[in-house]
C-alpha cells in the first residue's frame, strides 16, 4: 500500500500526475478528492481490496469481495459500520447480582465499584469489569480435602502437622471461612487471594499451637485455639489490605501422629484413670471430713452439757449438804434420825423383804402391813 499523498488514507487536492501507461481503472483510484470532503467508506474499502490484491498475487478481489465493495452504496457500508459500533458499544451493558459487587477498570486503572443492577461501561479495550460474590463464603480447608466421595478425603501432612508449645507433636485438621469484605482491596492487593489465605491462616495456627500445651488442644483448648487463631489471621490480613473478613475457624481433628498415638492414648488414659482416683479420694474426704467435724462438734457439745450437769449436780449436793448441816446443828439427833431413815429408804427400796421394828409391839400398836400388795411385782404396781 502506497505511503505518499495517493494512499488509502490521503485527502489531498493536489492533482496526480498520471503516467500514460497507467490504466484508466487506476487513474480513476487516483482522482483527487474535494478538500472538505466526507470520508468515503465504499473508497476506503475498495482500496484495502487492492491492497490485498498486490500483496496475495492479484487475485483477492476476482471472487467477487472487491466487485461488493465496488458495487455497494455507501449508505449500506456506513449503516453496517454504525451496527458494528453499536453492537460494541451494547457489550458495555452489564449486570450486577444482588450478592455481588464489580469493580470497573479502565486502561487497567480502577475507576469505581458497580452496585447491584443494570451498569455500563466503555467495552473492551478501554475498559474491563470484575465481578466478585461478597456474600458468599468461602471454604479453605487444611490437612484434608472433602468432595463428594468418602474415599476423596486424605489427610495431608505437610499442613496439619504442628509442634506444640510443650514440643509435642499434633495432627490438626481445620477450615477457615471467610468472605470479601473490600472488593477493591481485594482485587488490586493480593495477586493470588486464595493462596494468600491459605498462608496466612496455616501461620496463624502454627503460631498458636506453638502457644498451646499438647494437652490443651487435645481436650478443652480447642475453642481457646479457634479464637485466637480467627483474632491473629484476621490481623494479618488486615495488615496486607486483602480486604477479606474471616467467618470461622474451625478445628476438625486434632490427634497425635499416626505413629504414636496408641501409645498416647494409653498414657492419657493413665493421666485419665489418675485424675478419677483423685477426684474420687477428693470426693471421700469432702464427704468424711465435716462429719468428722460434726460428730466432733456434737462430742464437745456433749460433754459441756455432761460438764455443766455435773458442776450443777455437785452444787446441789453440796448446797444440800449445807442446808443439812445448819439443820443438823441445831437438832442432831432429829437430823441424824431423818438421815438414817433416808438412806435406809434408798437401799431398800428395790428388796422384796420387809422388816419389822420390835419394839413397835411395845407400844401399843398392831403391827399390820398388807402383806399381799406389797408383794406384788413393780410392774403391776407400774
């Protein structure tokens, strides 16, 4: 294709100066135009028609292309250019779901974040949309991999096994979460968000196991461990902008190596059988212990009272004995009559045998006792 003023493209007014040898069909291609003249599509066509023809051997335009381009009004050409453009300018027409954001770029630079519903922009080449679901939740999953068929499961050990803060060994499977918080962030900060997750979140809980004893995370850390490993991979996350949220971490396994773990198992069961007899003896003596405590407040109380009856006992006997003694100082016969009587009344009280003074015949008296009831056992008198 020419360069010069004659090219496709010119539009000069300067008049050729045709060789006698040229054909009158080129003469004619060569026909100066008007200086203000519209561009003439069906002209534009016809010579990248000739071009073709001079590059490929002549022969481009015999089929009958050329003759179209030659024969066809310009009304036609520009109509169908017009289409073409609008259909290009129709691709820039896109949609926004409900749960997703887009954000629109144009000559790779970020312009602004589409909403939900019916948006624009200038297509391909200047410009380009990226839709992303922000409500959806992601799923990373880590020392194993869950499909549809149980035998997909495998466990891997690069990934869940983790030295605790005791430097023990554990096998942690787990899974994280997560959704998209900033869709900006999200697209231009981190090239590869999936791996960069995935590496965040296996630091995090590395870090945290490594702050764990082995016998937290086997029992009733685990949730202790969840937390804080959720806290610290959302800080990292943050700190590189991702513009990721994270959901859940959650702690699916956590076993001692394969190769070990009968052998764990039995001492955790000894640790186990250790802590119930503990527990148990704990049991026995908070049990024992206050009512020992009690039975030994209710001995002490006891013998105060014994203590105090027997102080009040032995006051009263001796103030009695007192009392008995001023009135044995003023009648000592009397007194020592009464005694005698008092005492001897004590000592046969309970003696079946009955005894008779002699001398009380003498004096007049009809010693007549009624033999018959007091012979009668004490129950019947009872």
């Amino acid at each position: 294709m020419s360069s010069g003023p004659w090219g496709p493209w010119s539009g000069g007014s300067s008049k050729p100066n045709p060789k006698p040898n040229q054909p009158k069909q080129e003469r004619e291609e060569k026909k100066p135009q008007p200086q203000n003249a519209q561009p003439d599509f069906d002209e534009f066509f016809r010579k990248i028609g000739d071009s073709f023809k001079k590059k490929f051997g002549g022969n481009f335009g015999n089929g009958g292309a050329g003759k179209n381009y030659d024969k066809a009004p310009k009304s036609v050409i520009g109509l169908i250019f017009l289409i073409l453009i609008l259909i290009w300018l129709a691709l820039g027409i896109y949609k926004v779901d409900s749960d997703e954001n887009a954000v629109v770029l144009y000559f790779g630079k970020f312009y602004k974040i589409a909403t939900p519903g019916l948006n624009y922009y200038i297509p391909y080449p200047f410009g380009q949309v990226i839709k992303k679901s922000v409500t959806t939740v992601n799923t990373e999953e880590f020392g194993f991999s869950s499909n549809s068929r149980k035998s997909d499961q495998r466990n891997f050990d690069a990934e869940s096994l983790m030295l605790t803060g005791d430097e023990n060994i554990v096998d942690i499977d787990f899974q994280v979460q997560w959704q998209i918080a900033d869709i900006r962030n999200f697209v231009f900060n981190i090239a590869e968000p999936n791996q960069a997750i995935r590496k965040s979140a296996e630091s995090a809980m590395r870090e945290i196991i490594a702050r764990t004893p082995i016998a937290g995370a086997l029992s009733a850390g685990k949730e202790k461990i969840e937390q804080e490993t959720k806290i610290l991979l959302q800080e990292i996350l943050d700190y590189y902008g991702a513009g990721v949220r994270v959901v859940l971490v959650q702690l699916r396994r956590v076993d001692p190596p394969s190769q070990v773990i009968d052998a764990f198992r039995d001492v955790q069961t000894a640790k186990a059988d250790k802590e119930k007899e503990i527990n148990q003896a704990q049991a026995y003596a908070n049990d024992i212990i206050p009512r020992a405590r009690g039975t030994a407040a209710q001995m002490k109380e006891q013998a105060e009272a014994y203590a105090k009856e027997v102080v009040a006992n032995a006051q009263g006997e001796a103030g009695r004995f007192v009392a008995v003694y001023n009135q044995y100082a003023k009648a000592k016969q009397v007194t020592k009559k009464r005694l005698y009587l008092e005492t001897m009344e004590k000592i046969y009280r309970d003696m079946d045998k009955i005894y008779i003074d002699k001398s009380a015949g003498k004096s007049g008296v009809l010693p007549y006792f009624p033999l018959n009831e007091l012979n009668k056992p004490k129950s019947n008198e009872q």
